[in-house]
C-alpha cells in the first residue's frame, strides 16, 4: 500500500432545506465541492447526507455519508475516481472512513483501489489520507 496525504478546502457548498425526522433529529443534505493539495492535487464534488442529534448541541451525536468524484493527479498520476466516506461524532469521540469505489478510476487511476480517511485538526484544517494500490505498483 501507499499513502497519500492532502490537506484540502471546502470550495462550495449548497445546503437543502434541512428537515425533523420521527425523534426529533435533523436531517440535510448539501452538494459540496472541495480542492486538495498535497499527495493529491484534485478537484471534487460530493453530495452529503448528514443527521444531527441536536443543532443546538455541537457535543451531541451527528453524522454523515458522502458520495465524491475527484478529479487531478495523484502522486502525479492524472484522472478521475470516486470514493464513498463517513464520519460519526459525539460521545467525546470522531471517527471517518471509507474506500476507493472498484473500478471508478479513469486514464491514469485505471485500477485504483484503497481506503480513506478525513481528519480535522484543533485549527479546523482539514486531511484526506488515503492508503492505496494501483496496479503497476
């Protein structure tokens, strides 16, 4: 495997109206796009599914799921590839994860495969990690 690290931007960012679910939970959608730099020099655009517990209560549970389609070079190789991620906060904790969608990279990324992870650090700057293989690696 290897590791690529980006630090990335949230460029755009498009909100549905938000709505109550049974238990009181709020529940939105957003088109967001983002630009990395990095490992990763990329362009994205992901639509997101995200649940909160409580808005008024930032400790409180939240959620979301992502679908993302990256377009740029990694470690120089150029093309596009999709990855689907989650994250899961609250309790005093945050967790990410998710993967290289099989058989979604394009040119270059041809067989791309791996996992990825998005870290936030205390100054709100954000980190895509992602561990993979390409074939002729």
């Amino acid at each position: 495997m290897t590791r690529a690290v980006a630090s990335f931007d949230v460029t755009g960012w498009e909100p549905s109206e938000p709505e109550t679910t049974e238990g009181g939970f709020t529940r939105s959608e957003a088109s967001v796009r983002k630009r990395f730099d990095g490992d990763l020099v990329a362009e994205s655009d992901a639509r997101v599914v995200m649940l909160q517990v409580d808005v008024d209560d930032l400790s409180a549970g939240a959620s979301y799921v992502a679908s993302e389609v990256v377009t740029g070079a990694l470690a120089g190789r150029r093309g596009t590839f999709a990855m689907f991620h989650w994250g899961l906060s609250g309790g005093g904790g945050r967790k990410t994860g998710g993967n290289i969608v099989p058989g979604s990279g394009t040119d270059e990324l041809e067989g791309l495969e791996g996992s990825v992870e998005i870290s936030v650090d205390g100054d709100g700057g954000h980190t895509l990690t992602i561990d993979y293989e390409l074939p002729d690696e």
